[in-house]
C-alpha cells in the first residue's frame, strides 16, 4: 500500500502558496512530505448486543433505535467512507493518523477498518475499554507502515468528592511518525448533561489532567512534539481550555512550553463542527505543542487545520439544512454519518 506521506515537489505557484506561504523560496526548489492527523466523533458507534453494565439497550434490534446488523454495516460504510477521504484532496490518501471517539469496543474499530473504503491501509488500532457506563470509548487508528507505536496508556479521570463519576479515559499513544518521536493524547471530555454550568466542573478536571500529561511528556523531553485531539465538549474560549490546559489562542505568541489551539482561529470565524439549537460550537480540536511551530521545516512541523464539512456530510434540505447529517434524528433514522464533522491538520517537513 502506497505511504499516506503525501511527497509532493511543488510545481505551480498557486499550489506553493496554499501550502507554505513562503514568498522568497522558488517553486520548483523545495520538495515536502505531508502527513494528515485527523479526529473524529463517530456518535455512537455501537454493536447491535446488548453488553452488561452498559448503558446501550436503545442500539440493540430490541431498544428504541430498533438497531440491527443491516443498519450496524451501513454505519460502518459511511463512517469508512468519510475517514478514507480526509485530507485527501491535498494527500489523495487516508489519514495517517485518525482518533475516535464514542465508539463501543474494540471490536466496532476491527469491523471498520476491514470496511472496503479503508481495508487498503492495513490500519491498525489502540484502545483501551473506559470505565465510561455508556460504554463509549476513544482510539487511535493509525497506518503502521506510516507510524510505528512505542508506547500507549489509558489516563482515568477522577473528580474530587465525585466517586460514583464514570467518565472516558484519556488516551496517549507515542511512537513514530517516518521515524520522528511524536505523541498523540485523544480525549472524550464530559458532555454539558446538566447544563454548561453545572457540568463545567468535570471539563476543567478532564483539562487538568490533561495538561499533566502533556506536562509529563514535556518534562522529560522538552522538544517533544505533542497532539492533543477530541471532542472536548467545549468551545476554545471556554475557561476549561484557556485556563485549565492554558492552550494559546495566537501561534506568534506561543512559547516554549506553550501549547497552540490550532482551531482557535477557526473559531474566531465562526466555523464549527457541530450545531444545536441554531448555534455552531467547535468542540473538536487540535492542539499542538510549541516544537511544532515555526517555519524550519526540516522535521515535521503544524501548517493548518481544517474541517471536513463536504457537503455530502450535511443535512441539504428542511429546519436543520446545513448541520451534519446524522445516523438518526429526532427519533428518526436518516442513514447519515455524525453529529460532528471531523477536524484535521497538516504535518509538513521539507525532503
């Protein structure tokens, strides 16, 4: 299977300047691999069983959903289809390395990445079963002739005086990527069940631990390259990431230790990957540690994050025209994709 390292020698002017908004460097100089590192909510990727201890009776063929194997395979498709065209129309190929989330077990992820749309990049899969009651869990899937894991953990999030919260674990995969160190931390933090006040609580704890662990990766290794991806159930201005992970907002006023919300300038225009109540939130995002930054691109470095809003994956017509087109709504199942859209970023770094 052909590397999802996309290596390109930048031919045209216009194609040079999309990627690297490098004005002095001649077009037909420079020759760059681009890898893809991409995130996304696959909302309720569940099994058709029903499994004790786990709150997933509704997709069973018994339960409200009235789930079963033709709608199990169908989700699958369209999950597949929508991850094997991330970034490729700058890479033409999958992502090289994608996190999950609310996915059941490991099992729905073997099932997925056997789907005709991804079988062809072999991916390969890290997950850990989170104490979470719904059942959900995040992963990492990744293309292992692109990445090579040397280490994976799953964080617990405990809440002071909250021993009966059950929450997902936060996942953190190392390893490398076309043999550079690189370390990926996906999370699922706590939904705004309750109401955002009530529930802001668990998000600012989930964000704590989260800086501890990329705090810890940071101590040991300073220059240590660190994605941090999820569904954060936040927005970046929200005190969870602007106080409690302290993401920056602005990459020329990242620092060393620093780390850069990548999605914040998305938000400032009002861009999304989620709607409710005729509201878009970005609550999927990117972060990056501060040795992804700057322009000596002679290892990977951040260029750009985007979202994968095409237009196959909205809703085209009525009340809700313009959201993600979802598996179901309003009581309805409608044979769509997700309730978020996927977000994704470009590695770059110069052969």
């Amino acid at each position: 299977m052909k590397q999802n390292i996309f290596t390109t020698r930048v031919a045209i002017l216009v194609f040079f300047s999309f990627l690297l908004h490098i004005s002095h460097l001649s077009a037909q100089e420079k020759q760059y691999k681009v890898a893809t590192i991409a995130f996304y909510n696959l909302e309720n990727l569940f099994d058709t069983l029903d499994t004790p201890d786990k709150h997933d009776f509704e997709y069973t063929p018994e339960g409200n959903k009235d789930w079963n194997t033709k709608k199990y395979y169908s989700k699958q498709e369209n999950m597949a289809k929508v991850i094997s065209q991330i970034g490729a129309d700058l890479t033409k190929t999958a992502p090289a390395v994608i996190g999950v989330s609310e996915i059941e077990n490991r099992s729905v992820l073997e099932d997925l990445v056997k789907m005709p749309a991804l079988k062809p990049y072999n991916y390969k899969i890290v997950h850990y079963e989170s104490p979470d009651r719904r059942g959900i869990d995040v992963a990492l899937l990744y293309q292992e002739s692109i990445f090579t894991v040397t280490n994976s953990l799953a964080a617990k999030l405990t809440v002071e005086d909250k021993e009966d919260f059950f929450t997902r674990d936060q996942l953190v995969v190392s390893g490398l990527l076309d043999g550079e160190k690189i370390h990926f931390i996906v999370n699922h933090w706590p939904s705004r069940y309750g109401g955002e006040k009530k529930s802001r609580p668990l998000r600012n704890a989930a964000a704590d631990l989260c800086r501890s662990l990329a705090d810890s990766i940071m101590n040991e290794d300073p220059n240590a390259k660190i994605i941090i991806m999820g569904d954060l159930n936040d927005d970046p201005n929200n005190e969870s990431l602007l106080k409690h992970l302290n993401a920056k907002r602005d990459e020329r006023t990242t620092k060393e230790g620093d780390l850069f919300n990548t999605t914040y300038p998305l938000f400032k225009k009002g861009i999304g990957t989620l709607a409710y109540r005729d509201n878009w939130n970005l609550f999927d995002q990117m972060i990056v540690s501060y040795p992804l930054l700057g322009e000596d691109r002679s290892t990977f470095k951040f260029y750009k994050t985007l979202i994968f809003n095409k237009d196959f994956l909205t809703q085209q017509e009525g009340r809700y025209r313009g959201y993600p087109l979802r598996t179901h709504a309003g009581g309805v199942y409608k044979n769509g994709y997700s309730d978020h859209f996927p977000v994704y970023l470009y590695l770059i770094k110069e052969i």
